[in-house]
C-alpha cells in the first residue's frame, strides 16, 4: 500500500503466506543456515520434507507488515 505526492512515494509492505515445507520430488532447493556448527547447518529439502511426512515439522503461517518506507520518483 501506498502513497505518491509530488515526487515522494511512502509505502508500506505487507506479506501473508502459508510455508509448507514440501515433498522430496518437489526439488525444492536445499535451506541453508550460513555457516558451520549446529545452527548454521545446511539442510537438503529432502530431510526437511521427510520431518514434515513424519509428523515433526509442521507447515505454518507467515505474515507481517514492514514500517512506513519513503522513496523519491
């Protein structure tokens, strides 16, 4: 949403998905955690959707809205 007066635009951005994390022949690509250790490991699509078939990941919702922003045109 949004407003233009002159050559200022102020917005905002708002997101509301659903995730779900898929099936293996979906080939979805593998989720990275950035970095080495136990938080930052990289997980292949095919184990993440397995966790889901098995009960131990669940899809779920995502929304939010950004703060105001202001752009010049």
């Amino acid at each position: 949403m949004g407003e233009k007066e002159g050559d200022e635009i102020t917005y905002h951005v708002e997101v509301k998905k659903r995730y779900d994390w898929g099936t293996p022949i979906e080939h979805r690509a593998t989720v990275s955690g950035g970095g080495p250790g136990p938080m930052g490991m990289d997980l292949e699509q095919t184990d993440i959707a397995h966790l889901h078939g098995s009960g131990m990941a669940q899809d779920f919702d995502v929304s939010g809205t950004s703060d105001e922003m202001t752009a010049r045109s």
